[in-house]
C-alpha cells in the first residue's frame, strides 16, 4: 500500500468524530437495557478508554439491533480505536467504522449524527475503504435537508478537502447565518480563520456574539485554543480557561478535562512545567483513556 493511501486511511479514522460536536442524545424510545449501555458508550469515549466504548458499543447493538444511536456509536469507536493500531488493523476497524454508519442511517434516515460520521468518513476515506467525494456530498446534503447548519459545515467541510476555500468559508458563515444559537457553524469558521492565520477574525467570533447566548466555557476554550495558534494573549487565556471551568456543563463541549489539557497547553507554553504537569494529571483523573494525554505528561515530567 503507498503512503499516500495510508496517509487516507489514518485521516479516515482520525477524522470519524473530532468535528461531530457533543455525542448525540437518544432520538426515540429504547430498548429496555440499552439506555443504560448507551449511557456506558457515551462516557467511555468521552473519557478515551475506547475498549470499553468497544465493549459496551457491541452490547449496545446486541441488545437492540434496530437502535439506530447504537450503531452510530459504536462505529465512532471503531474508528477512535482505529487511530493507533496497526495498518492492517485500521482498515479492518475503518470499514466496520463505516457500515456501523451506514447501518445506523439505514435505520433511522432523520438520524443528522449518523449521516455527519457518515459524511466525514466518506470524504476522508479511499475508495477502497468505501470513501468518496460523491457519497459524502450525497450524505452532506441530506443533512443539509434535515439540519442546516450542521449541513453547511459538512459541506464546508468538503469544500476544503477539495481545495476550494472560498468556497468552504462561504458555506460556514451560511452555517452561522442558519442558526445564531448553534455553535456549530461559528467553531467550524473560527477554526477556518485560524488555521490561516486571521486570528482577530477567529477571536471576534468569540469575544462578542451579538443577539446570542455564547457559553462562556466554549468561548473561553475556543480564544485559547486561538492563543495557543498564535503565540498571542496567553496570560489572558489562563484567565479565559479558568472561567471556562467555573461555567462548564457536564455532557456539553468542552469538557472539563478537555479544559484542564487546554490549561496545560498554555501553562507549558508559558514555561509553568510544573503547573502544566498538574493541570494534565487532573486532565487524566477526568479522561484515564487518553494516551496521548499520558505522554505530554510523562514529557513533562522528565
């Protein structure tokens, strides 16, 4: 296999859930017995211990086959565990990745989480993992339908796999004009504005949001992760994230062990080792899961 195509491959698994937001909440009614497994999924991947999400995801499906969040999870954590296994390994996990997507639009076609993991695999993916342009603006579109902001960033999202940025910032802001209330499309332009460097265009997104009510942990999450991009405002973010933690919601993004990795990145950038340490060993008590969380650490405390 060429590099090229490995290269897809760990973009295919890597990229299944980072942009899916916060796991999606159950649409119908469920199976007695599933809710509780699918309560064990949801929090095995938010702390990043994938075998269990694994586990409990497999469970989940056998204890109600026709449970269309079931499926979608599980296909989220065959592709997280995907991300550190062996090539061959990967492909296997990336394609049970996808037909757990597939099944779980298959069931329910209202479904707008399942058709995004859907969406997002299908424009990483090679064809020969069952990827494709074609099928992920297909997928992209009926979300499009069902759920226009979410679909804007998705086809955003393409736009900028297929080189067209103009084209994707345009279809972010179309994300952010379709619901001022979603954070969706305001995330999804932030991060477009700052991986180009036009970072007082990201930080306005989050310094003020006139005629919306912006969570205060998301802002502060988001203008940090802005400093860190830039080497700029670093004092101010420590600021930004400790406030961040006093208005976090459990269930909702970040989290709080997200926030106290972010703390430990702008700690370390600051030269506060010994601080950063600490903020990544509250990070890991939170997310146990996280590996490489457990490798900034062990660095740190060389």
């Amino acid at each position: 296999m060429s590099a090229s195509v490995k290269s897809r491959v760990v973009s295919a698994v890597i990229g299944l859930c980072v942009a899916a937001g916060a796991l999606a909440k159950p649409a119908r009614q469920d199976a007695p017995g599933s809710v509780s497994l699918l309560g064990q999924v949801r929090a095995a991947l938010e702390s990043g211990e994938l075998e269990k999400a694994v586990q409990a995801g497999e469970k989940a499906v056998a204890a109600d086959p026709r449970n269309s969040e079931a499926h979608d999870l599980l296909g989220r954590a065959y592709g997280l565990t995907a991300q550190d296994s062996q090539l061959l390994e990967q492909m296997r996990l990336a394609k049970k990745a996808r037909e757990c997507f597939a099944r779980a639009v298959e069931l329910d076609r209202s479904n707008t989480a399942a058709l995004s993991d859907l969406a997002r695999y299908d424009m990483r993916a090679p064809a020969l993992l069952g990827g494709g342009k074609k099928k992920a603006r297909a997928a992209a579109e009926r979300v499009l339908a069902l759920d226009p902001a979410r679909g804007h960033v998705l086809l955003g999202e393409l736009a900028e796999r297929q080189k067209d940025p103009a084209q994707a910032e345009a279809q972010f802001r179309l994300a952010m004009a379709a619901d001022a209330g979603s954070q969706r499309g305001r995330k999804a332009l932030s991060d477009f504005l700052a991986a180009r460097r036009r970072y007082p265009e990201a930080r306005a997104l989050w310094a003020s949001a006139p005629g919306t009510d912006l969570p205060v942990a998301l802002a502060g999450y988001e203008l940090a992760g802005i400093a860190l991009d830039s080497g700029e405002g670093l004092p101010a973010a420590l600021e930004d994230l400790e406030s961040a933690l006093m208005q976090a919601v459990p269930g909702e993004s970040p989290t709080r062990a997200e926030l106290h990795e972010r703390l430990a990145r702008v700690d370390e950038r600051l030269g506060h080792r010994a601080e950063a340490a600490r903020q990544l060993q509250t990070a890991l008590a939170l997310a146990p899961g996280r590996a490489d969380w457990r490798k900034a650490l062990a660095r740190l405390e060389k």
